[in-house]
C-alpha cells in the first residue's frame, strides 16, 4: 500500500505565477489519483456534445476485412515503399461506429480528467490551451489503453500523385472531397501499428490505475512547449508525476526491478503518436470536416 505521497509531492505549492492563490489539496499526486473518480456540474456541459457525437455514429459505414502488421515498424514502412510509388497503404476502421463511439466516451472522460486536476486549473488560461491541444491525442490513447479498447483495421489504397496523373485525376478533385471520403482514405498502416503497438505495450505491463493516472500527469504537464508561461512550474509537475511514478513502482512491485523502464519506453511510444493520426483514424468519420480542436474546447469549456 501507499504509505503517503513522496516528499516533494507534499512540499510543492502553488503555481506562483498566478500569485498567492491558496488551496487545501495542491500535490499532482491527491489532484491525479482524485480526478477520476471526481463527478462536477462542469461534467454535464460536456454530455450534450457527446450526444451529438452519438447520434452521429447512426450512419457511420463499416468494413468486414482486417489487416495484418509485420513485427516491426521499420519492416512495415519498406513494404509500404514502392519503386513506382503508384500506391500507398492506408487503412480504415473496420467497425468505424463501434470504435468511434468508444473513443468519443474516452474523450469525454479524458477531459474531465484535464478539468479536475487543480494544479492544471490554477495554469494562466494560455498555458491551458497549449497543454490541451498538444496533450488530448496521447491522454485518449492512454485512456484506450486504460479502458481496453481495441479496433480492426481493414487496408485501403490511396492513389499516389503518378496514378492521379496517369488516370487524369486532378489534384484539386482530390483536396474537394466530403469529409466522408477523407475519412475513407484513412491513415498510414505504419500509424495505426504504432497505436496498435502502444496498446499492446500497456497490456502486457498490466499497468495499474494508479500508473495510469501518474502517466497522464507526466504526458499532460509537457515543459517542451514553446511560449508557456508557468514553464519552471509545469517542469515541476512533470518530474514530480515522474518521480510519484517511480516511488509507487518500488513500493507494490519490489520484485520487478524493470517496470519502470517499461513504463517509460511506453511513454516514449505514446510521444510518437501523431495528433492528427488520432483524430482522422477516430472521429473524421464522426465529426468530418470540423476542426477537432473546436470541439475540443467546445467540450473542455462548455462554449
């Protein structure tokens, strides 16, 4: 068990950037592993759009092949190369509107999350939009991973700029489809490996909740953004999430002296995840053309 929070978790105060703003509980340790199971009015903002998301999904075409990966990436993208680059591989959900709908519910519960921690709350409003935009892909695909959600892809070949020539396809016809069609075309088979490659990695870790609340913290509170205004106390976060980490893997797991390296190498493949992946592979197909930032803070602010 969890004797108590480490030293500088207990120690830490207050962002001093926004002045002397005093609160009962300021450890990212309490605000983390308190998130989750937090239940705010804000929440219910949040369920009106997630609807919305729903009812979507009522029209969402799905797929009845899957596809298959090599063992590594590296292998994948020289399948993909092509000495005449006539075609790329590209793959789509296979059952878009059960995969969408389960990544939606995710998101809802990823920014409630983001909106429960007080230390990112107390951040200059600035500082918030940054973490946000920069931290919801890899906080969903942790999430995922946490809630077990696996998907089926299924291949689909996209013309190269050559074959669009040959066939006398001009590339503005191409750049005017419909926001179903872009999601049709899908993304790279090396992006859905990487994803499919993270999820696996968690799983086979059998990383708790616990470790999953002290990796959103570390992936929330991300200090290499430039123009952040609390950057010296969002560091301060980070390490202290790293740090939170660490002790809680000594404590429970004794015997495993490797663990937290596996969790950091998981980390380190989450940072590898595209933002854009993610949203094309799991809410194109819902929200087409819509910026996904929009609903983001549409979401996230309740505007």
């Amino acid at each position: 068990m969890l004797s108590g929070p480490p030293p500088v978790m207990a120690t830490l105060e207050g962002c001093r950037c926004r002045g002397a703003s005093a609160r009962n509980n300021n450890s990212i340790l309490y605000s983390i592993l308190k998130s989750d199971s937090f239940v705010t009015p804000e929440a219910h903002q949040q369920h009106s759009h997630h609807h919305t998301l729903q009812h979507l999904h009522q029209k969402t075409p799905s797929s009845s092949s899957s596809s298959s990966a090599p063992a590594s990436l590296q292998e994948l993208r020289q399948q993909q190369a092509c000495s005449c680059g006539s075609t790329r591989r590209r793959g789509v959900l296979r059952a878009p509107q059960v995969t969408c709908k389960a990544a939606s519910a995710v998101l809802v519960k990823t920014l409630r999350f983001v909106k429960n921690v007080p230390c990112f709350r107390e951040l200059p409003e600035d500082d918030q939009l940054m973490l946000i935009r920069s931290g919801w892909a890899p906080l969903l695909v942790l999430g995922l991973a946490q809630d077990r959600v696996d998907f089926d892809t299924t291949e689909t070949v996209e013309p190269s700029m050559l074959q669009r020539i040959l066939t006398g396809v001009p590339e503005r016809q191409s750049e005017a489809v419909t926001g179903q069609s872009r999601a049709a075309v899908g993304v790279s088979v090396v992006d859905i490996e990487a994803i499919k490659a993270f999820l696996k990695k968690c799983w086979s870790v059998d990383i708790s909740t616990k470790e999953y609340a002290y990796l959103k913290g570390a992936v929330l509170f991300n200090p290499d953004l430039e123009g952040l205004r609390c950057l010296h106390y969002i560091q301060s976060l980070r390490r202290e999430a790293h740090q939170a980490l660490n002790e809680h893997v000594r404590l429970i797991h004794r015997d495993d002296t490797t663990r937290f390296a596996k969790l950091l190498i998981a980390l380190s493949m989450l940072r590898a995840i595209s933002p854009p992946v993610v949203a094309q592979l799991f809410f194109r197909p819902v929200i087409g053309t819509v910026n996904i930032e929009e609903v983001l803070m549409e979401m996230f602010y309740g505007k």
